[in-house]
C-alpha cells in the first residue's frame, strides 16, 4: 500500500491495453497510480486461441502486473474486483476490502461476451474472453477426443465436433487453429481414431467472414479455411444450444459439445456497479475528451468506453484502447494542472487475422490489402512486438518455431483445477 | 483403442519414469502396450519446486503421453484411473469403462505424500507430488502476498511464513527456491510489504539435512540454507497443523498458513484396488525379478514397488524406476518366450540435490561429493538431460536462463481454475 502523500491519486480499473498505457504513461508524473484488475497479470488476449489450440502455454501470454511496474515507485497494483464505487465521496469499494479513496478513476475493464439472449448459449457456450477460458478449452478438446478414443461411437454425438459461432478474427484465427490442431497434431496422437471425422463448423450470420475487411481479405478467409477443411457456413444464424446440439436457423441441427462462441461482445457487467451512463452493448458512454458525462473524476477507455468520432463508432481494438489511456493520463494531468483537456483522435493502424500456417490477411489504411504468407509474417512480427516483456517473447518465439518446423504442438496438457488447501472454503 | 490382434497385451499403469522406460523397451518388440495415467501427461516431478516457486511453467514439466510415443504404432495411451483389477480373468476396470483385458499387469504409479497421521496435516498442509499441487501453491503463495499487502497486519498471522516440513532433498530444494523467490523477486514486487518479515522455516526430525548424503553435503546444505535465510529447525517433529499455525514438539507454535508436506511418501492407494501383497509404506512387495507374487502376471516397478537387494530396500529414485522398468519389459518378453527372467540388480548412479543459484550437492558412487558451483552446474546439465522432450528442454533452459540472468521469474501468474461449461455436472 502506498505511504500516505498529497499527489493526486489515479485508479484505473483494468490491466489490459488501456490500463497499462494509463500507467505507463503516468509513471514519472507528480501522481500516484493504482492498478485494478481480478489477475494478478495482464493477459495478452490476441493469442488467447492459441493457449487454446495446446500451441502456446498459458504462461507466455500472461505477464505480472507488478513486474510491469516494478521499476515505477509511484505505480502499484492490486487484486480485486471492483463492487461499487462513490462519485460524490470519490472512494471505491473492492471486493470486502476498506474504501479506497481515489481523486480520478479510470475504467478499462474491457469486455464481455455478449449471447444476444440465444436460448442455451450462457450455460453450454464457451467463451474465449480470458486465460481461464482458454485453459478450459483446451482440457476439453482434449478430454473429448479422449474419450472417443475410448469409444468411437461417440462421434456421432458430436464429440468431435467444434461449433464456432462468429466469423470475426476471433472465430476465424479460431477455426483456422483448430482445422491445423486436428489434422496435423491430433491425427498423429491418436492413430487408431478416425480423426478425419473431426469437424470444425464455423457459423456467421453474415453472408461474409471478417465484414469490416475488404473483399480481397474476406475472400482469401473463405478460401484459406475451407482448404483447411473447415466448414464455413455464412448467412446462418444460430436458434438455440443444447448440452449436445445447435440449432440454425431453418431448424438444421448439428450435434456438437463444444461450442465456441466469438460472436459478440459486450461491455464488462462491472459498468452495473459503477453508476455510470450506458450506451450501445453496455459501453459507457464518454464526451470527447474521453471524460464520463456528470461524474467529474471518470474516464472510460478501451473496449468499454462508447466513443463516437465524426458520427462512427471507434472499433474496439487494441490500438484505439492503447490511444486512449494515452489520451486520458494526458487529460488527467490537464485536469490537476488546470488545462483544457483534448479530444480523442483515433489513429486507425490498421487491423489483420490470421488463419493458419502462412495464411493472413492485413490491412493498413491507404495500402493494398496484404494476404497469405506476407501477411502472415507481418503478423507474427507485430504480435510479438506487441507482447509484453522479453521473456514472454522468447517463449513466443520458441512455441512457434517449434510448431513451425515440427507441426508439432508443444502444451497440448489436460490441467486440471490447481488443487488448494482442504480448507480452502473452511476455516483458512 | 488397439485393432484386434494376437500380439500380448501389455498394460501399464502410471506414465512416470518407470512406466515410460517399459513403453520405450517395448516400443518394437512384439506385444501391445497400454499406458494408463489419470493425466494425459508424464509429470517431470524433480522440478515439481520450480513450477512452485515461479522459475518455469506447469507445461515445461509436462510431456503429452501421446506425443512420446506418436511414432511406436504398438504403444498406445489411454487416460483414466485404475478401480479395479481380476487377475485371474486378466482384466481390469479403468473408471467407468469396459473392461480392459491383459496378458501381463505393470504397476508403476509411483508414490502419495504419508502425513504419517499428523493430526490436521491431511487436512491443512500442502502436498507437492502432482503439477496441480505445485500450481495450486504458487497461486496460494502469491495470493498470501497479495493479501498481505493489502493488509499488513495479516504478517503477524503468519501470512508469510511458509513452513516446509521435511529435509530430504525435495524441502531443501523447495525452500532454498521459496527463499530466492522472497529476496529476489517478491521483494521487488511488493515495494510497500516488509518482505524482510516473510519466513521460510525448514523442520526436519533428523539432527541433520539431507540425510542419506555424507557429511560434507549435508554441512553445505544446511549452511547454505541458513545463508539465504531460511530457518533450519533440526531435531523438531511436528505435533500438530491446524489452519493459521504448526504446534511444534514441545508444544512451540509457529503461526503460518501454507505449510508444505515434504516428510514422506508411501505407496499410491490405488494399491488397493489392485489386490495385491503390500508391505512397509504400503508398497508391493515383489520377487526378485520384479514379478508380484502369486499374481502371475503382474510386475511392480518404481516407487509404488517394495525392492531389497542384498537385504537394503532400494532408494526411490527415478534411476531405480528406469531401470525396474526396463528389467520388467526383458522378463516379460522372457516369460512370453518361455525364457528364465533375471533378477534385479540397482546401479546407483548417484544423487544430488539443489539448495539454489550455484549452490548443489551431489554424489556419485566412488567419488568425492561435490558440493557448490560445479555441483549446481552438474544438476543444471543432467535435469535438462533427464526432461523429455526438446521443446520442453528449450522452454526449460530459456526460463533458467531468464532467472540467472535477470535474478526475475517469469511465470508468476496466479492461475484460476480452468473454467468448464456450466453444465459440467449436469446436463453435459
């Protein structure tokens, strides 16, 4: 805990993308800065669906919050959910712990999954939004193909069968893993299966993947992933989900038990206890200086914040989130030095997927669109740059040249739940 | 699940070193092996403390079955637990699955922690034989400096102080590694704890460490403990560990709350379900060759195996499961060839235990001990030699690398439970 001192103190809720320019950016300014977040890491959710394709370990797209930090005195983090907060006395609460008082909060609590209200999707969809999720989805791709192994009528079932709902980069570089996983990992692992019977269905509601691509992209999507094997079904959407089954539209049923699903996302619920106004998805709706409307010492950035520049909505990628705690660590300086604050510019860098081994799209505002292996190595690059800390890029790098050159993948392991103390809901 | 065939079928429980050796001696001989495990990985246990201490990743220490034995189209692995076994139907019940028929039995599931009936130990001390007992400690030891920094006063509690019972080679190794964490990592990240207060307190009921070395390594193991600052209690039994403390003998109390078991193993239960002769520690008791008797087929190797050899039971060591193992695969091919089996004979190879950086001991048959840097440099080299797998060997020497380097651990992420569909108990 921070000793007690008159600089100005700084809560941001949030360890992702934009709650770690907050800090990073506010490190050697006259402020203390608290960092939020229910992980005591920052999770790299871009590679989130290759922990979950057994090609990356859980660790390397996990960095310590208070690793980032260690070197800045004035920022520190701290474990917890946020469960209220008071605008007018200007303190938070956190979980059962004591108020914590704060003099500008920022939220940066990300996003999400949004079902829509489809029937079934809160209790047998999988989402894909954080390491956890992650984790358990690799257990049970590998505990279905286990027990088919043990009896191959299970097949029929659709134990074999991956549903993914949503044909955004999500679900696409999803799909695109999962075709590779089964074709050149686990047809290997497991001989005596018919592994060719391993299907992965991807369903979009669009007649499209990758809608806010361009056509080139969304053609070579198509392409890449049905050569892979994958059975892309556009225009379709999904009627409801059953423990062993979904149902599209027009009453087709595919029987499936696990089913992914990428198709939307929402603001973090955690806006229900913050006493804010919500706009589209739950997203808090913010003025242009990113500042929350009537509550003076809050910000929203990133996927959480609705922001609107010249009549669009400002997508919710990485970068936009990135600017944005730029923006509002500047305008909080502004703020507690009396200046005008400024408006939020979106700076688009640009937005890619990939698809699978040497497959790619990217696109970058004013060039040509990239496809194949160019893009794919474009993507690998920024990937790794983006991600934080050199060990976990060393770890990166030695997961993808290893499956490169082996077509092998390394964490394919059925973790179970860490095992704590007996106790752990007794007397401890 | 293997084609019908005349070939014998050879079955396997526990892909420890000892099960692997028989599936590696067997892989082109003419029989069918099956190798059971409860997870679909080989556990590296040696670097168990590691994963603990926030030095590597639970993967780095786990081996996919499958993939070790991808190319032997003979060697098959199957996920489960053994409840059952007839020896005189020859078959075996695996969970809740058919019946799994076999010509020869090899048991190889290696060992359990013996709280030796310490009262509250079953219930309140932590195990470290399983990757899910190592994650789940990391995650308590990281979640007890967080909740210490939230709130100081929990130091007096015992908050931080860990308290590692046992001083054979796995409690000096744990805490020397527990004691490099607090002073080199933790004390960085956590600026505003007292990290000076947290405590490593190492109980041995011995007068000495490391028990079975000679004299200089266990003089070296204990200085180069207590230089690091642990706390080496020799002579001290434990009465009693209830949730916030451990009654020591003559009735001292030393308030903790993560109390680690690293007294004693004896044999896994599941000898139980298997109907067979047991003797000290719960151990099979075995012939000569190996073979249990008065169960014709079956053969005990490892841990789980009660082996004396010139009237001294044999060390539980990996070397001793490698070579059981691979005796155990030539005597059932002699019994199948209507060959005499041999009997076992253990070459010791040595042992050697870390305490921390450039600090070992390690001893080899008919040679000085070597104690310090050369000894750690040795135990550096032959655990890489020992881990299997390239891509975990690389994934190890990066992440020691990191640490040497750095003085940093990377992984310190405390992992929630994977998350399962809601359904997991119901529906699914």
């Amino acid at each position: 805990m921070a000793a007690p001192t008159k600089r100005p103190h700084v809560v941001v809720i949030g360890a992702g993308f934009g709650g770690l320019a907050v800090g990073r950016e506010l490190a050697d300014e006259p402020v203390d800065v608290t960092i939020i977040d229910r992980n005591n890491f920052h999770t790299f959710l871009p590679l989130l669906y290759q922990v979950a394709t057994s090609g990356l370990n859980a660790a390397d797209v996990a960095h310590s919050v208070r690793a980032i930090f260690q070197k800045s005195e004035r920022v520190h983090a701290r474990l917890g959910t946020v469960t209220g907060v008071d605008w007018d006395a200007r303190t938070m609460q956190i979980d059962e712990q004591e108020p914590l008082a704060f003099d500008h909060l920022v939220v940066a609590a990300g996003s999400a999954t949004n079902y829509f209200g489809v029937p079934g999707a809160d209790r047998f969809a999988f989402p894909l939004y954080a390491l956890d999720d992650a984790v358990g989805l690799r257990n049970r791709i590998l505990e279905q193909f286990e027990a088919a192994d043990r009896d191959h009528s299970l097949i029929d079932d659709g134990a074999l069968t991956l549903v993914v709902v949503g044909g955004g980069p999500t679900g696409v570089e999803l799909s695109g893993a999962l075709a590779e996983l089964f074709d050149r990992v686990l047809r290997r692992d497991f001989a005596h299966l018919p592994v060719d019977r391993a299907r992965v269905v991807l369903v979009e509601m669009e007649d499209s993947l990758l809608t806010p691509f361009r056509e080139r992209s969304r053609h070579h999507a198509i392409d890449a992933l049905r050569r892979r094997g994958v059975e892309v079904r556009l225009a379709t959407t999904v009627e409801s989900i059953e423990s062993d089954r979904v149902v599209l539209a027009g009453g087709e049923t595919v029987p499936t038990q696990t089913l992914i699903w990428a198709a939307g996302v929402r603001a973090n619920p955690l806006t229900e206890a913050l006493d804010v106004p919500t706009g589209p998805g739950g997203r808090i709706v913010v003025d242009d200086d990113l500042s929350i409307p009537d509550r003076e010492a809050g910000w929203a950035i990133g996927d959480i914040a609705h922001v609107v520049e010249g009549g669009r909505p400002v997508p919710q990628l990485a970068p936009a989130a990135i600017q944005g705690g730029e923006l509002v660590a500047a305008n909080i300086l502004a703020s507690i030095q009396g200046r005008p604050t400024r408006p939020f510019r979106y700076r688009d860098k640009g937005t890619m997927a990939t698809i699978g081994r040497r497959s790619a799209v990217a696109e970058i505002p004013r060039a040509p669109a990239l496809v194949g292996s160019l893009a794919w190595v474009a993507w690998l690059v920024l990937h790794l740059y983006m991600l934080i800390g050199f060990r976990n890029r060393v770890s990166v790098l030695v997961n993808w040249a290893w499956n490169y050159l082996t077509w092998d993948r390394g964490p394919r392991i059925l973790l179970r739940s860490p095992r704590t103390r007996h106790v752990q809901n007794g007397a401890g």
